[in-house]
C-alpha cells in the first residue's frame, strides 16, 4: 500500500462571518426585564418588550459599557457618536415590527482579532468590518404536530442585547474559521461580555463563503458568494463550510458561474444530513427600510468612557498567554493550553505553581492529572474536589523526594476518590520516607541477590540495572526507583 | 355655583375651600356628557363610576384633614390616544378595539397623583390621522358651534368636549397641528407645548419625533394650571428634557410692554379666508395695544412645510403602526367573521389556523404567501381605516430602498432648514403670531373625497412641529355666521410661559373665549 501525497486544493475558499453574541447583562438592552435563560415563556416581558402601544425604550448604559468592552477587545475603533436605527420587518417573534438596530453609524468598526494557523505555523490577523448593538427578538416555537401547526412565541428573549461582530472575508479554510471562531469565544468569555453558550442561542454564526479559483490564462475566477444559516456548534460551521467549499467547486466546475453573475444566495445547513440546501428566494430578498429611532437619543462617547472601559478590561486571552510563558517559563504551547482552558483553570495553575514554586511541573500536573480528569468525568475547575493547596501538598513532597511522581499520581486518585486530605492518604497507604540506611541495606541485599546483573552492569551495560528496581518496589512500595537505581549503581562500581 | 361656568382655576380653588365637593363637580360635568354628547360624539369612553369614585376619594380626603393634589376635583377628558389602565384605549380605531392597557401614560399617572378625575377617553382622528376628526372608526364628532361641520383633529373630540362644557379640560396631542387646529376651530385654548416638555411615555405613537401632549382648556390660565402638573423630565422617555418645571400660573402677570411678536407675510397668502385675515389681523392690534410690537418675520422655508410633514410623518408612522399585525393584540382576522378582538390576551400567533379568504371578498387565499402572511394582510386590512392605510403605505415607499433618499432624507434636510428659519427668526422676535387655520370650521364631509385638500389644513400648524418647538392657539373673533377664528402664536424652545402669558393678556383685553355655542346651554 503506497500512501497519497497530500494535494493542496486547486482553490482558496475565502470565508467571512457574522457572529451574533449575546451580552451577559442583568436586564435587556431597553427595558428592565431580567434576561436569564430558561424562565417559564413570556414570564420576563412588559409593555416595552411587548412593544405594546404607548411603550418606549430607554438605553441600558451596562449593555452599551459591555459591548464597547467587546469592540475594544476586537481592537476596534469606537464612534464618538452612534445612533440607532430601526430595522423594520414583519415576524410574529418580533412584537414591534421593527428591531432597534444599528445602521450606518455603528458603534465600533475596523478591527481585528488574530487566529492562530491551524497548522501552528503562525499568527494570522482577520480583520473585523464592524460590531455594532441590537435587541433580538423573540423565539417562534412550531408544533409540528400531525393535524395542528400551531406556532407559540415566547417573548422572554426579545429586547436581550445582541453585539454582532462582522468579520472581513479574511479567512482561507473551514478549519480556521472553526480556530478563529474558538478565539473569539474565549476572549468574549474572559471578558464577561457573553457566554457564548451556542446552545441557548447567545452565540450565533452565519457564514458566507467562495472560492478563488487560479484558472489555466493565470486569471483568479470567483465563485458566487453563498450565505450558510442554521449552523448550531462551531463543528456545524466548519464541516459546512468544507461542503460548501466543494459544492462551489463542483458547481464550478460545471457551470463556470462567477461572482456577480447571479444572486447571492443562502443555504441552510442540514446537519444530520451533512449538507447545504438553498434556502427559499423570498427569504433572502428583504427590504428593512432602515431610518434612525425617533424614540432614541443618539450616543456619544468620550474619550475618557473609552479609556475608562479599556482600564476595567483585564487581560485578553492573547496577553495573557505571552503573560503566562514568561511569568512561569512554560512553553507557548503549555500557555496556550491553559489559557484555553479559561480564566478559572488559569487562576488555579497560577495558585498552584506559586505554592510550589515552579511553573512547569505545576503545568504538568494540571495538564497530565487535573485536566485529564476534567475531561474524564466531566465537571468545572472551580468545583473541582482537589484545590490548589492540596495539589501543591502533594507536587511538594514530590519535590522533596517523599515518594516519586507515579506513586503521586496513586495519591491523587485517592484523594479525589476518598475526598481525603494529602496527609491522611499518605499515611493510610503506609507511605512514609525510606531512610538512607534502610535504602543502603535494601541494595545491598539486591545485589547479592542478583549477581548476573551487577555482572552486566560492571561489563558497561547500565540499562541493567533498571531490573533492580521492580524488585526493590516488592521489597518495599516506598522506595524512591530513582534513588534506588543511583544508589545500586554506586555500589556496584564502588566494589 | 354652576361647575359648569367654572374655570378649571376656579374649580380647584373652590374645591380646596370647600365651596364644591369633587363629586358635585364630577357630576356636572357628566350630566352635561350624559345629555349633550349624543349629538356631539365627543366621547368613545366614559366611566362614570370610576370617576366618580375618585372624586368621591379626594372628597374624604379633603374631609378628613388629609393633604389633596393641585388638580383635586378637577374632571378631565383625555384623548384616546393616551394609555389609561383603567379604560379602553382604542386610537379610535378598530384595530384597538378592547384594548385595555396595563398602564397609565406619564400624563395620565400625573393627573391621577395631582388628584384630576378622568372622566373620559375622547375620540379623534384614527391614530391621530387627520384634520377634521372625520377618520374615526367610530364616527366623526360634531362641532358644538355647528353640528353640521367637523371640528378639526386629530384632537377634534377634546377640543368639542371642551367647547360644549362637557369637560373643563382635556388632553390633546399634536403632531402636525392637531391641539390647536381643533382648539381653533371649537373656539377653545390649545397648547402645543416645545417637544420633548410633555413625556410621550404611554401616547399611541404616530409620528415619535412630531407627537406632543399638551393641555386643551377655556383659557390660557388653565392650561397653564394644567401644564404644571403634566410637564416634567420622564426617565422612562429617552426624548423628554430635563429642563425644571416653571410655575406657569404665576408668570402670567408680567405686562407685555417691550415683547416682541413677528408676523409673517406668507401667511397672508391666497386661500386665507376674509373673516379669518381680519380676526388675526384685530389680534395683532389687541397686542399692541398691550404694549408689544409686531415685527415682520420671514419664514422662508416654511412653504415646504406640508410636504415635508407629509414625509416624515407617513415614514414614522409606517414604522410605529408595524406592531398592529394581529399576532398579539387587538383584532385579528377570522375567517368569514370580520375582525375579533382579543384584548389582553397574551401572546400567540396561530398562523396555521389561517384564515380562508372568501370568494368574491376581495384578496384570495392564493395571494398570500403562507397563512401567516394571509392573517397579518386581513388583520391590517381590516383593522385600519382608509386614510391609516394611506399614510402608511405613503411611509412605506418613501422609505423603501431606491426612494429613501428622495423622499426621507431630503425632507430631513428640509426640517433642518425649517428649524433653523424659526432659530433665526427667534433671535428677531419673542413670538411668531398669525392664523391657526386658512378657514373656520368646514363642513362635514366637504373634504373627505380629497385627501390633499384635508392635507392643506395644517398648513399654519405643521411648521411648529418639525421645528420642536411650542404654539399656543385661542379664539380672536367670530365670523358673520357664528364661527370661531382662532390666532396662533410660536414661540422658540421652552418659551411656554411666554406663550401662556401673552395668550392670557389677550385674555384679559378680550371675551372671544368666553363664549359659549348656543347648543350647549
Ligand atoms: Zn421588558
């Protein structure tokens, strides 16, 4: 069997996105109705949400503060002065008719956030056209029911800010998106500013997509671009974006269509099937007959609000990766670990490599031990049976040649799985130091006993001696393998 | 002592001494609703137990030592355009038909803790949409001077109401002119107050950067006493100013010597009737004689007022009358039964319950895109009126993609330039007078076929509105046949106590406003 070189494609698929992220604020974004997730329906709304006659909205500062946050996080520019605008358009889960958007005048603009090539070469800037604030609307329920097609709305969402975040069409391939799409999450998550759970619907993402075909005259043909909808996990996104990128070619390929020459064109994506479906042509032409609110006072910014938004931010997962490598001498790698982890696992390394005082074997614990676990069983670092001290008590007697690193890893598991402390299960296992005459003795009895291997190991094979230690383990489970090996070694040649 | 003959000052002076109980004074003015307002139609909603419980409240307060508000006992109709929890609030219009707010509008939550007793939501134009009144779903009102012509809108009920004693005051609200045009043509006092001075928090929307509450009285003293208690910053409207409250009722007395008022000669234009030139032009002598001088003024962009109002207005009201799409209240429609209402309902959408279209009614079923699409076009096809539908489909276009420039964001330039005439102007004169309508009150019916005739009726008032800032219009005579004329005066931003004092000068020097139509004894 002859293994296939790998071919690059014969395009570049070129990728934009249009993420919509919900603000972690208290109340909604025009009204004060609270914007918890999961309330009985229409249980969080009033006249203004409702949009019932008479009802005016008002501004939440905290919303606008967080969103601005989120903008600045982009490293985008903020307008001195935004307005809102009302997007108008008719849907039963969209009580006034209209959305209170942002036109024109967004809030922020021109930004960046960098995503790391997927194949770890390097840094990669995508640039970020806007973000600008809007209130979502409701959520339409159908009961698909045989013999009722009853649709309920629930109202609880509606009026919940929304940031949503613009990227340039700067992306080359349906993984990348996927690695840039995990960056922004976490940044937005360090920050506070979402939690991006896609599954209660804060974070949202379309995609629009083509592809830059080299044809054989030297010139670069453009696909038509397409719109991809209905993505519910940054998996969705990218194996959607892998079949779109092949369709295009295959379309391509068969009709020779280029951009500008039909229509821009929306698909949804059909997950269990594994495919896009053009969406109907009636719901992608809309006329939303932008004008500015007449019922909103437009929004200045200062320079002071903007540099007191950007004091309170906090280090940006980027920062602080680089923070962390050179704070703890880890590698970019291990950082970066970490630091995707999110900020609590970030706090509890950094809690415990100052106990112990070393970042790396700090690092290798969380990474080989606590994360595995994690992983494992499920569950959050900030609930997590062991705490800080606890593994810095045991990495320390480590340290300290108590015991070594795998008896420690024996350790650990017991004290998660007896929710001991340190102590106790080191003294219920009958752990306790071997003293140097008892180790002195103890090899001395091994090599007497094993005169073919002292034989090998005087002929210059050192490797022999590692036979000593699984014997030395039998005679006693506390022995240090490595102390035993150093101290057989020692004997033997001093002979 | 007739409450009837009272002054709304007058009524709350003798309340607080005890010379009438808030009840006696509720009643009056409910027997007079009870035996004039047939022929009138000044009211959609009157509940008399409720206002009478009220006064029957302030009453034992007043008995019992305890302290009552400036307004107590003081009956008060209001439009039907403002949010009363209590009481339907119907635009009238059958797209609101039942509907039963939760709350109070800002206005009407300050009459209530300044202890007022609505006694009633008064019709108008449906939605505020109209210059004669003659809009309402539930038919036109009368004016009390001439049952057989309109009294003007959109405030056309609060204005009649006022005119025929059935209320001492009422609320109005003005988007283009519809307190004072009606308060004109009923011969009453309107106050348009600067925008933003009135919160807007619980008015209908028609046109939100045009609408104004304000106060519709016998005189000008009494939308004074009226303004004091319903101006004020609102936190709840993004839109209202956070100026302080001046006492009105007690700037009235400063003399007008040394004020200024401008006179404007394009409004002296052709179509200005006879009778109406020499009632303003007796107006501007009356307020010389006061001591004030009268300065021509030039309002040069002021002849592209109407159209630009007609812009601007239909594009915001497309938008605000959006939410009316029978999916969560008011009326929807059913099929084979017209429109239902559903007041207070919840919120559902039954889209698959959709309607069938009858053969022979008009759209068929095949039409709609899906039965969602088929229950918002009847819902809003037979929920609105004519002239609704008109102007929102004026809206629509205009700020539809390939028009907006054209249409709405030329006529944003043209309300800049409107805006900076009367800055301008302002700097020359204190107040802008003149006439409030080119004609007294028409007749019924006479301009109903003609949508564009109806349009020129705010042909003096629209201006003041795009501008933001405050008029204030009063009667100045009478024609040969009985009819009131009514002056108005502008003033620049906040200037209400301007306005309110020159107005109750004029007051002092004439009786126009006493008057009463001889139906109504
Ligand atoms: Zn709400």
């Amino acid at each position: 069997m002859t293994t296939q070189p790998v071919m690059p494609e014969p395009y570049v698929t070129v990728i934009g996105l249009e993420v919509h992220v919900q603000l972690q604020t208290q109340t909604k974004l025009f009204c004060g109705c609270s914007t918890r997730f999961g309330a009985p329906p229409n249980t969080q709304v009033c006249p203004v949400c409702l949009g019932l006659p008479g009802s005016l909205p008002v501004m939440n500062r905290a919303a606008f503060g967080l969103a601005m946050k989120a903008a600045l996080a982009l490293n985008c520019r903020i307008a001195a002065f935004t307005k809102w605008d009302r997007k108008n358009y008719f849907y039963p889960d969209l009580p006034k008719g209209y959305q209170i958007s942002q036109y024109d005048l967004p809030f922020s603009a021109d930004g960046w956030l960098e995503v790391a090539d997927p194949k770890g070469a390097f840094a990669r800037k995508v640039g970020i056209v806007r973000v600008h604030l809007e209130e979502d609307a409701g959520k339409s329920m159908h009961d698909e029911a045989v013999g009722t097609a009853d649709s309920r709305i629930d109202l609880n969402r509606a009026g919940t800010p929304l940031c949503e975040i613009v990227t340039q069409p700067d992306l080359r391939s349906p993984q990348e998106a996927r690695a840039w799409l995990n960056e922004l999450k976490l940044l937005l998550v360090y920050l506070g500013v979402s939690d991006c759970n896609m599954q209660e619907g804060s974070l949202r993402v379309d995609a629009n997509v083509n592809l830059h075909v080299p044809c054989p005259d030297g010139r670069i043909a453009k696909t038509p671009i397409v719109e991809i909808k209905n993505m519910n996990s940054f998996r969705s996104v990218e194996r959607a974006l892998a079949y779109e990128a092949a369709r295009q070619y295959d379309e391509w390929q068969a009709t020779k269509a280029e951009l500008g020459k039909i229509p821009k064109q929306t698909r949804g994506w059909d997950d269990p099937a594994g495919v896009t479906r053009a969406q109907r042509h009636k719901e992608e032409s809309s006329d939303y007959r932008y004008f500015p609110d007449p019922d909103l006072v437009p929004v200045t910014v200062s320079d002071a609000q903007v540099a007191d938004v950007r004091a309170a931010m906090g280090e940006p997962p980027a920062v602080l990766r680089q923070a962390l490598a050179e704070r703890w001498r880890i590698t970019a790698y291990d950082a970066e670990v970490l630091v995707n982890q999110g900020r609590e696992l970030v706090a509890y390394y950094e809690d415990v490599a100052t106990r112990v005082a070393d970042g790396k074997v700090a690092s290798n614990w969380l990474q080989q031990d606590v994360l595995r676990t994690l992983n494992e069983r499920g569950g959050m670092i900030d609930t997590f049976a062991i705490r800080p001290e606890a593994l810095a008590d045991l990495i320390g007697r480590v340290q300290k040649g108590d015991f070594d690193t795998s008896r420690g890893r024996e350790i650990f598991a017991e004290v998660l799985a007896s929710g001991r402390s340190v102590a106790d299960v080191v003294a219920s296992l009958g752990i306790a130091a071997v003293g140097d005459d008892e180790l002195v003795a103890l090899c001395r009895e091994l090599i007497a006993e094993n005169p073919k291997i002292v034989a090998d190991v005087q002929g210059g094979k050192e490797q022999a001696a590692a036979g000593l230690i699984g014997q030395a383990k039998k005679k006693n489970p506390n022995v240090n393998p490595g102390k035993v090996r150093q101290m057989c070694l020692d004997l033997i040649r001093g002979r | 002592m007739q409450p009837a003959e009272l002054s709304a000052t007058e009524i709350v002076a003798a309340v607080r001494q005890g010379d009438l109980t808030a009840v006696r004074c509720t009643e009056a003015f409910l027997d007079r609703i009870a035996r004039l307002d047939g022929s009138i139609n000044a009211f959609l909603h009157v509940d008399r137990e409720a206002a009478l419980a009220t006064a029957a409240r302030i009453d034992e307060r007043r008995r019992a030592g305890k302290p009552i508000g400036p307004l107590a006992g003081l009956p008060v109709a209001v439009k039907d355009a403002l949010c009363t929890a209590d009481q339907p609030t119907t635009c009238a219009s059958k797209m609101l038909a039942g509907f039963r707010p939760p709350y109070d509008a800002d206005t009407v939550a300050r009459l209530r803790a300044a202890d007022a007793v609505i006694v009633g939501k008064t019709n108008m134009d449906e939605f505020a949409m109209g210059g004669s009144n003659e809009n309402s779903a539930f038919g036109p009102v009368h004016n009390p001077w001439d049952l057989a012509r309109a009294p003007g809108g959109s405030s056309g009920g609060s204005a009649a109401c006022v005119a025929a004693d059935m209320a001492p005051v009422a609320i109005g609200s003005d988007t283009g002119g519809s307190i004072r045009q009606p308060a004109g043509l009923c011969g009453i006092t309107g106050l348009k107050p600067t925008y933003g001075r009135v919160s807007r928090r619980g008015l209908v929307a028609f046109a939100s950067s045009l609408d104004q509450i304000g106060p519709m009285a016998r005189s000008a003293a009494d939308c004074a006493l009226v303004l004091e208690t319903i101006a004020g910053h609102d936190p709840g409207d993004s839109t209202s100013l956070a100026a302080d409250v001046p006492h009105y009722t007690e700037l009235l007395d400063q003399p007008l010597a040394g004020l200024r008022i401008g006179r404007v000669p394009e409004h002296y234009a052709a179509g200005l009737d006879p009778e109406v030139r020499a009632g303003v032009d007796e107006a501007f002598a009356v307020f010389r004689t006061a001591g004030a001088t009268i300065v021509d003024v030039e309002l040069p962009h002021a002849k592209y007022g109407v159209p630009t109002y007609y812009l601007v207005a239909p594009c915001e009201a497309s938008s605000n009358l959006a939410r009316y799409d029978g999916a969560h209240y008011g009326v929807r429609a059913e099929p084979g039964k017209g429109v239902r209402a559903e007041p207070g309902k919840g919120v559902r959408a039954e889209p698959g319950k959709g309607v069938r279209a009858e053969p022979g009614k008009g759209v068929r079923a095949d039409e709609f895109a899906s039965p969602l699409v088929e229950m918002y076009c009847r819902s809003r096809g037979e929920g609105f009126g004519p002239e609704v539908k008109r102007r929102i489909m004026l809206g629509t276009y205009a700020l539809s993609a390939g028009y907006y420039d054209a249409y709405y964001a030329k006529a944003l330039k043209v309300r800049r330039l409107i805006r900076q005439d009367y800055l301008e102007a302002f700097e020359r004169v204190d107040l802008i007078g003149g006439p409030v309508s080119a004609t007294p009150a028409f007749r019924l019916g006479e301009k109903t076929g003609d949508p564009l005739a109806m349009y020129l009726v705010d042909l003096y008032t629209v201006a003041t509105n795009l501008a933001g800032v405050g008029g204030i219009s009063f009667p100045c005579g009478f024609t040969k046949g009985g009819l009131p004329i009514g002056f108005q005066l502008q003033g620049p931003a906040l200037a209400e106590p301007t306005l309110l004092r020159a107005a109750d000068r004029f007051q002092r020097l004439t009786d126009w406003h006493t008057r009463r139509p001889k139906a109504c004894a």
